[in-house]
C-alpha cells in the first residue's frame, strides 16, 4: 500500500516568516495531494490539494507544489500568523483510499 | 447543512463492552470512511464505504466492523473494546469516487477504554 512520510514533525518560524513542511510517497499511481489543518481538539480541515497532472498551486499565502519524478510535495505558507499554529497533515490518495503523513506540529511565534 | 455529524461525542467503556459510533452526512456524498487518529500517528484508515451497499477494509480493520445503513449513514461496531482502541475515532465523506476527492471530517469521538 501507500507509505507517506512528512517533516518536520515540529516546526518554530517567527511571525511573517515563511514554513515549509515537505512530504514523499511511495506509490507513483497517487494521484491526488491534499493538506489538511487541525487545531487542538478540532477536526481536519483542508487547506489546499492538488492533484497529480498539476505541478503547483496557490491560494492567497498558501501553496502546494508536486515533484511526480521525485514523488514528493510540499507546503509553504509565507508571512505566517499566529493563527496559522495548529498541525498540518499531508495526504496521498490511490486505491480510493487517502494515506497520511504522520502530521507537522507548526508554532507561529510572536 | 450540518456536513458530517458524529455521535457519541466522548465514551467511555471497559474492556470487554461493545459499542457503535455514528456517522451521517447531508451532503448526499457517495463515499464514506472512518479513520483513528493517535497521538504522533497522524490518521489511519479504519473501513471505508466507496458506495452505498459497498464496504472495505483500510489501514487497521481488525477489531472493528462496520455498517453502510444507506446512502446518508456509516456507523463503525467495536464488539469487544480494548484498550488499544482508545482514540478518536473521526468519519468522513466525500462525493467521489471519480468525482471529487475532498474529504470532509465529522467533529470525532474520543473514546476511551479502561
């Protein structure tokens, strides 16, 4: 089955810096990349997805980028907010079936 | 529209008790899952239903059964709880397949098993 590996798992910027939060996977038929975010005893909400014939996409600060060669993608969010704090999930999905990344624990400081 | 909707919203059993967990949607989506979700674990696909009628083994199935009740409704049985299924329990649903792939997440059930 699919394996989805994500770092880092904690993640510290400065308020207005940017985070970058990268993942790889393993099974080259994935075909659909989302992002989800969850704050503290919230459920997973998604933030941006991008599927597999797309190799970026942006949505005001935040943006998704795909390496299909590579099998890797990544989140970036630039001029960060506190409110950005929460844990950030990767996903990949084949065989109808989503796998996550183990989650990224990001603190936006003040 | 209330999306997905979860219940109970936290349990407490003792080892041996049974229990089912709900899940209903609104959204008149096709496809439906429950995934656990442990600390430093990220989640893990539990079962999860493509069509109504349809139901399939994910990540973890063992200790757990489901029931695709119709197209709105998805609960998830433990028969015999232990303490290695304290978590939360989340389901979703999305409207695919070959449709769209956005999955949206009930509010979770904590449970925990003494």
């Amino acid at each position: 089955g699919e394996n989805v590996e994500q770092h880092p798992s904690t993640l510290s910027v400065q308020e207005g810096d940017s985070a970058v939060i990268k993942c790889t996977y393993s099974d080259s038929a994935s075909n659909y990349f989302p992002w989800y975010k969850q704050e503290l005893g919230k459920r997973p909400q998604l933030i941006i997805d991008i599927r597999s014939n797309v190799g970026e996409k942006k949505d005001q600060r935040i943006a998704v980028t795909l390496n299909k060669t590579a099998k890797h993608f990544s989140l970036h969010i630039t001029e960060t907010q506190p409110e950005d704090s929460a844990v950030y999930f990767c996903a990949a999905r084949s065989a109808r079936q989503l796998t996550f990344g183990s989650g990224t624990q990001l603190t936006v400081l003040p | 529209n209330a999306g997905v909707t979860q219940t109970p919203k936290f349990q407490v059993l003792k080892t041996g008790q049974s229990m089912t967990l709900q899940c209903a949607q609104d959204m008149n989506h096709n496809s439906m899952y429950w995934y656990r979700q442990d600390p430093g674990m990220g989640l893990r696909l539990i079962y999860y239903s493509a069509s109504e009628g349809t139901t399939d083994k994910g990540e973890v199935p063992n200790g757990y059964n489901v029931s695709r009740l119709n197209k709105r409704e998805f609960s998830l049985r433990l028969e015999s709880a232990a303490p290695s299924q304290t978590s939360v329990y989340f389901c979703a649903s999305t409207l695919g397949p070959q449709k769209a792939y956005e999955q949206y997440f009930g509010p979770g059930t904590r449970l925990t098993v003494t």
